[in-house]
C-alpha cells in the first residue's frame, strides 16, 4: 500500500502546545480535505506524533487516546480515513517516572514508521511523510521515506504539490 504518514502538532492541527483537549484543537487550513483527497487516491494515511505532555504530567494517555479518536471520526465525516495513529508519551528526564525513559519511537527515532511497515503492507518508494519540523523529517528519512517540511498555509495545496512532484495521477 502507498501512504502519508502526517505529524500532528502543526501539521494537522495549529500547534496549541500540549494539545490534548478537543475544544482546543484547531485544524489546519485543508487538513481534513487532505485526508479525503489522500483517501480517494488510494493512500493510507497515518499519524506519528510525539506526546511528550504524558510525560509531563500535563495529560494522560487516555486523554490522547480520546482526541485521537475524536480526530479520526471527524477526517471520516469528511470522506477520508486515518488508518491509524501512533504516538510516543515518553521523555528522558520525565516528570512522570513511568515515562523516564529513551524510546525508539520518540521521533527523530523512526520506530512509530517502523512499527507501521510491520503492521501493515507499505510501500516506501510510493510513501512519505509531512511533519512540521526537521525531527519529523529526519525520522522519516531514517525509516527510508521522503521527508516533507511543512511551514503552514493550505495543507491541502501542499501535499498537492507533493503528488505533482512525485507525478501521482490524480494531483489537483
């Protein structure tokens, strides 16, 4: 399968900083018609974000677990489909101590993308990932995808552009 993995904070949503209440998630402009159109060409989309606010003490997994959820249902009201989500709640030197610790999966580590080449059928040559800082893109390039640096505006026209680059039939 083709995919786009997509970091959370400022990429799918305004980065709000330890965003893990609903009402205070503010999509990004073309987020969730970016999921539909992603959709409609066949790729799966994913979401790899690190939750670091767990380790913090700010929010627990469950909170992160319900806006995921959340998030999933309204880019499905829209016509698209987040496959799934994986997140890392863990932080060296973290407040929590069942958090305090090095993880594979805090990002620039790859090990969210990993995990979802082993759970599910991907191929890298037609996938890449989104993500809004030079961390995202160095996890990408550490599981051998294209990497992405998006810095705001219409994510829809971004990712469009991406599709174009990588001559996707179907690109707007």
């Amino acid at each position: 399968m083709k995919a786009v993995f997509f970091d959370r904070d400022g990429v799918i949503n305004e980065d709000a900083g330890y965003l893990y209440k609903r009402e205070d998630f503010i999509w990004t402009d073309g987020a969730k018609d970016t999921f539909a159109h992603l959709h409609n060409l066949g790729y799966a989309a994913f979401v790899v974000t690190n939750q670091s606010g767990v380790a913090r003490g700010y929010y627990t997994e469950d909170d992160v677990n319900r806006l995921h959820r959340w998030m999933c249902e309204e880019v499905a009201e829209a016509g698209g489909k987040i496959e799934k989500v994986y997140y890392c709640p863990y932080l060296e030197g973290a407040t929590v101590a069942a958090y305090d610790r090095k993880s594979s999966w805090r990002k620039p580590e790859p090990g969210m993308i990993l995990q979802a080449f082993a759970d599910y059928d991907i191929d890298k040559e037609k996938s890449f990932l989104v993500g809004d800082s030079p961390r995202d893109i160095e996890a990408a390039e550490r599981a051998g995808l294209d990497g992405y640096l998006f810095s705001g505006g219409s994510l829809k026209t971004f990712v469009d552009g991406i599709l174009k680059e990588r001559n996707v039939d179907g690109a707007i």
